[in-house]
C-alpha cells in the first residue's frame, strides 16, 4: 500500500557528490523508520543509513563521515546527501521504510562513480 519514489542516481567522478531523494505515498502511520540501503554487482544488499521519525540515525561504517541521511516528516521524503563518493559507492540504493514491523521498498535507482 505504501509507494516510494526514488531520484537522483546518475554518473558521478571519484570526490563528487549526489543527492537522492525519496517520496512516500500511501498511509504515513505507524511508520518507524526511513532509509537506504545499496546493492553493488555482486554484492548482498547492505544498510547505508536510516533516520527513524525521533530522528535517530545510523550509517554504515563505510559511509560514516561521508553521507547524510535526512528525513521530512511534513513532505513524506527522505534523502541521502552522499559527498566525497568513491568507486566502492556504485550500487543501485533502494530507499526502504518501515510500516507497523513490515519492510517496505522501493525500484532502486543506480549511482556509477567513476574515477
């Protein structure tokens, strides 16, 4: 029932930046928690980061310093500012929210750093 909408993968070079976003549709309540995980070729899906709506946060340790996850409760929305990416950081990220204990995702959209 809940619908999330990722923007803002593309093509980036080693040292840049990007920021995705996230909008969320659907009933808002009971939601505990928003946030992006990533899958690189090859790869298992792993956390990148999640805010949850007391505004608790936690990063994976290879992103800590690096990206910021930031929620709008008012907007529904969800983004990741990601600087100083490197190649390890291609992966699609998929934004995920947490409804009443039931973990929900959305298409994924593709980051390509270059160097």
């Amino acid at each position: 029932q809940v619908q999330l909408v990722e923007s803002g993968g593309g093509l980036v070079q080693a040292g840049g930046s990007l920021r995705l976003s996230c909008a969320a549709s659907g009933s808002m309540l009971r939601v505990s928690a928003m946030g992006w995980y990533r899958q690189a070729p090859g790869k298992q899906r792993e956390l990148v980061a999640i805010v949850t709506s007391g505004g608790y946060t936690n990063y994976a340790d290879s992103v800590k310093g690096r990206f910021t996850i930031s929620r709008d409760n008012a907007k529904n929305t969800v983004d990741l500012q990601m600087n100083s990416l490197e190649h390890e950081d291609t992966a699609v990220y998929y934004c995920s929210l947490v409804k009443s204990g039931v973990n929900y995702w959305g298409s994924g959209t593709l980051v390509t750093v270059s160097s």
